[in-house]
C-alpha cells in the first residue's frame, strides 16, 4: 500500500511534470531525493499524457546523471531496471523505457560505455530484437538521444539497422530514424536519401519539453534539431 507522503509526493511529481517552464520543473524534481524520485518518475511513463510520459523521460535522464555521479551502482540498477521492463519476461510493456536509457547515457560516458550496446542491441534482429511497433518508436528515439551525445558510436552496422526504418510506414518511426542519423553526424544531408530529403510530411517531435510540429526534411538537414529546438540532451 502506497504511504501517504509517497502520494502527496507523486502528486507533487505530477504537478510539476505539467508545468511550462522547463528549467525551473526539473530544478524543483532534483530537490526531491533521488531514490524517492526515481518511482514516481516511473509511475508517469506510463501516464495517457504523452507529454508527461515525455517529460518524466526527461527528467530521468537528469537523475540518471546525478545517480551516475553519486553512486554509480545506483545508477547501473537503474539501468537494469529499464532493461529488465524492456524484458518479455517481466510480464509489462516497457513503455518510456529505452527512451530513458538513452537519456541517461546521453548525459554519462561511463553508463553509455556499459549499456549502450544493449540499447542498440533491440533493433538487431541477430540479438534481443523487439518487434512491437510502439516500442521500437522508443528505442528509436533511445538510440538517436544517446548517438547525438556520441556520435561514434553509430556504427556501419548500426546506421544500417537504423536506416532500414527510413521506409517504414509509421511516420513517427521514420522520423526518429532521421532523427538518429542525422544527429550523429554534421549538419546536412549526412548521406540521407533523396526521398527522405524531399520528404514535406509534419511530426509532432518532442524537443526537450514540448511538442513541435516538423517537417521530416527539416529533420534531416538540420542535424535532427529542427528548427534549433532544445534537444533532449540539453542538461
């Protein structure tokens, strides 16, 4: 049974997550002890709201980085916790999972030396391959938050598993595919197709806080941070 001041706090989680002002909601959730926090956070992904599921996302990344940066044993159990989610066996959908893996290790080099190679590992078809559409939207975007912040990692044979989601049907897939291509790499085309560089079609892309309406070309010239939007991994 839920304490009544674990409650009120997931109560004060939730009115925070609705707030405008970027800056000022994650600096009140980092005042909350991060132990505490870490729960209501991943009560909220998987709020009706996908703003809110978006934005806890966000602010797990941050705790994520302050756990690394306190105890990294604290942080590698959260990391273990999403990939546990992300598991057939846990017996849950995953949802916001693999897009909070790639937030943290966006924000912690040594957390992405150690787990981005799982992260990567749910679009390989060879390996630990998840075939659920809306999950792979969230490993997707996982992957393109985490290759934006290095860049180095997107291998060959990465960029290839990526690349072959720039055909897809669903349009939020197609677009955090670009998303991921195009920010690994310098400003520009960065070897995108033609028809993906002509591509007029409008996605709702979250930006760090918000949703933004953009246009997939846009996406891809501009080195995934359309129209010089906050990008996630902004600290």
């Amino acid at each position: 049974m839920t304490k009544p001041h674990g409650r009120k706090t997931r109560q004060k989680v939730g009115e925070i997550l609705q707030s405008q002002d970027r800056k000022q909601a994650l600096e009140l959730l980092a005042k909350i002890p991060n132990m505490q926090l870490v729960g209501h956070l991943f009560s909220h992904f998987y709020a009706t709201d996908e703003l809110i599921r978006f934005r806890s996302i966000t602010a797990m990344g941050l705790l994520g980085k302050r756990l690394a940066a306190e105890h990294m044993e604290n942080a590698r159990n959260l990391m273990r916790r999403l990939m546990w989610n992300l598991n057939d066996e846990s017996g849950g959908i995953g949802w916001g999972s693999a897009e909070a893996m790639g937030e943290i290790m966006a924000r912690s080099p040594s957390l992405a030396e150690e787990y981005a190679s799982i992260l990567f590992s749910f679009l390989d078809p060879k390996a630990n391959y998840i075939d659920n559409p809306l999950l792979q939207q969230g490993v997707l975007w996982g992957i393109g938050t985490c290759v934006s912040a290095f860049p180095d990692k997107l291998t060959p044979h990465l960029g290839g598993l990526i690349g072959s989601f720039l055909d897809d049907r669903d349009e939020t897939k197609k677009a955090y595919a670009v998303r991921a291509l195009a920010d690994a790499g310098p400003p520009g085309p960065g070897g995108l197709p033609d028809h993906i560089l002509a591509e007029t079609k409008k996605v709702r892309l979250y930006t760090g806080w918000h949703f933004e309406p953009t246009r997939i070309c846009d996406l891809a010239l501009s080195g995934g941070d359309a129209q010089g939007q906050i990008r996630t991994t902004s600290k």
